[in-house]
C-alpha cells in the first residue's frame, strides 16, 4: 500500500525489530502518529542515548555508562571469583538476587558454529587475556544456559581455563523451584538426580 | 530489575506502544542494543519525522506532509462525492483499489461512549462545516467499518445530513469474495440475502 514517505520509513524501522512483521509494524506506525507528541520525543532520544551513552566495560564486556563499569571499578567486591555469563541481561538477574558478590565476565553470545558465531565472535579471548593478567582469580564459575549452546560453551572455556590451574564450576541442574517433577524433562531430572544433595 | 538507566528509559518508551509488555519491552530493548548504530539512528529520526512531518489536512482530516492534502488539492477529483472514513489507512486501502475518484472525510475514531467518545472526540463537526461550504456534494458515502460502533456512528453521521437533501448511503455488506458460506455468522448471511441482486 502506498503510505506517506515518513510513515513508510517508520514502518521499515519497526520491521527491524525481532518478532515484528509488516502488519504490526503498520499498526505501531499508525498509533506513533496519535500518541502524545512529548512520548514519541522522549522515545526518539531514548534510542539516541541507548546507543550513545552505552558501551561494553573494557573489563568485564557488561553493558555500562562508564568505563569500567560500576562492578569491575568495586574494590569491594570479591576480585577472586569471575562469573561468566551469555548476556548483560544474566548479570542484572544475579544482581537481583544479590547473593553473588564476585565479578563478571559477558560473553555476549554463545558458541554456535551454525549461525557462524566462533570463538573469536564472543568475548572469550578477553577472558583468557584477563586471567593472564589478574592472577588472584581462583574461581571461575560458568553461569551459561542450559541450551546445547551454552554448554558446549562451557565445556569450550573449561577445557581452555583449567590448565591454568583455576577452579572452573559451573550452576547447579536440577528442578526449578516450585516446579512440578510430573511436567519435568527427563534430562532435568536425570541431573537432578545425579546431583542430589543429603538432607 | 535495576537497568543502566538510558535502558529503563527505552523499555518504558517500548512499553507505551500497544500490545507490547515489560517482557517484549525488555527484551525489544536489549535487541536494540545490539542493532546497527544507523539502524538506530534512522529508527530515532522516523519517529520524529512522523510527528513533524505530518499532519491532518485541514479540509478532509487525512494524514499528510501538505495541506490541504494531494487529494483535496486534486482539481481531478469528484467534489460532489465525499466518502466518511475511520482511519487514514481505510484512505489507503480505497486508493489502492483505485476505483474510487471522489473526496475523503476522516473522522479519526468512531462514537464509543463507552469509551468516552463523542461527536466532539472526532471530525464529524468539519465534516457538517464542509457539507455547508461546499454546496456542489451529492453524496455522502459512509465508509464505517461494520462494528456495533461504526454502524451507530453511521447512523448518527445519516441523521445529521440527510435533512440537508443529500444522499447518504453506506458499503454493502456481504459474503466476502471468496468466503465460505458455512463459516459466515448469521448477521452476515442475513445482510447477504436482504442485499441480494438479480443476476
């Protein structure tokens, strides 16, 4: 259909999105044009400064206004343990928890040689590059998903840290709390299983 | 969760849009992220571009960069017909059809006191105000889409103009081309056989 030149680019900037196809995109291009003009102004900027004003910790890889971000430039936090994890996002859910008190590393992906993401397209040769140079990490604990993916990331790592004689472990398998052993996968609770703890 | 603050701002902004929640929102924002920077940069200008750029023409009420609007200003068009609409894109998908030579009238809504909206809340005034400039109208198409609110918008529209002598018809409702009489419900099927036509 033929739209007016400035609706048709947003409709091509909003098909950019993931899981956003052109019927949508027509929709949120078209409600754009009523929202209140103040909103649409403040969104425009937020995009600007969401590319601006972030960047990856030279450090760590975690998204961050300065650099180094909040936690690699934390004195107080424990320097001998590095949690490695897929996403800025995983580092904020620890956070959250806020039982974890050592320092991270972001991968920002995982290995998966059928999308062509290698070694070299993931922050894994900083981390090697940083354990060479603080040599009081002891610890490195690998927090990746449980996808096929990001255990053989995992594996990838451990295999790469261990000669180095670091501690390598990774998160605890097993049934999420408050979930149901009947709709529970057999891989789950084999590893539950496995890791069974005494009472 | 506590994100770097430009993040928090672009998942609210992402939040405003319909049908989108703090998941999408989050999840819409850390892709953002990742997103070429001039994708973004196009992303950001579009919005404000829709909201600079265009504006509803002063005559028909329709989207558009000059005003009056290409088809207003169109010496071409057929100024004794004008046919009422809900949307700019109900303008849209009638030019596509391209049958269609005469005038628009977009009301930006249809009557929903339930919503709270009133004849005030939408163009039906400009439209009365243009009827009684511009004598040489004929026909007043009413092009509502068949919903509970459009029919009664159409009815109210019909009893403003009609009493000024001009004719007022309405879309004809149907089977759809190419629908399957089985799965048509019954307010359909009824409309089909009291509108149907000698072949």
């Amino acid at each position: 259909m033929q739209y007016p030149l400035p609706i048709a680019h947003l409709i091509d900037s909003y098909m950019k999105l993931p899981g956003i196809g052109e019927k949508t995109a027509t929709r949120l291009a078209f409600y754009t044009l009523d929202m209140p003009e103040q909103d649409v102004q403040e969104f425009a900027k937020s995009l600007t400064e969401v590319k601006q004003d972030l960047h990856q910790c030279s450090i760590c890889g975690n998204i961050t206004e300065q650099d180094p971000c909040a936690i690699c430039s934390n004195p107080e936090r424990d320097q001998t343990t590095i949690m490695v994890v897929e996403q800025p996002k995983d580092v904020m859910a620890f956070e959250e928890m806020g039982e974890y008190n050592g320092l991270y590393h972001v991968l920002h992906g995982v290995l998966s040689p059928m999308d062509g993401v290698g070694p070299e397209e993931i922050n894994i040769k900083s981390l090697i590059t940083r354990l060479q140079k603080q040599d009081q990490v002891k610890e490195v604990i690998l927090a990746l998903n449980s996808t096929p993916e990001g255990e053989s990331t995992a594996m990838y790592i451990s295999k790469l840290i261990k000669p180095a004689g670091i501690k390598v472990t990774r998160l605890a398998a097993g049934l999420a709390v408050g979930s149901d052993i009947e709709y529970a996968n057999s891989i789950t609770l084999k590893r539950a299983v496995q890791g069974r703890t005494s009472l």
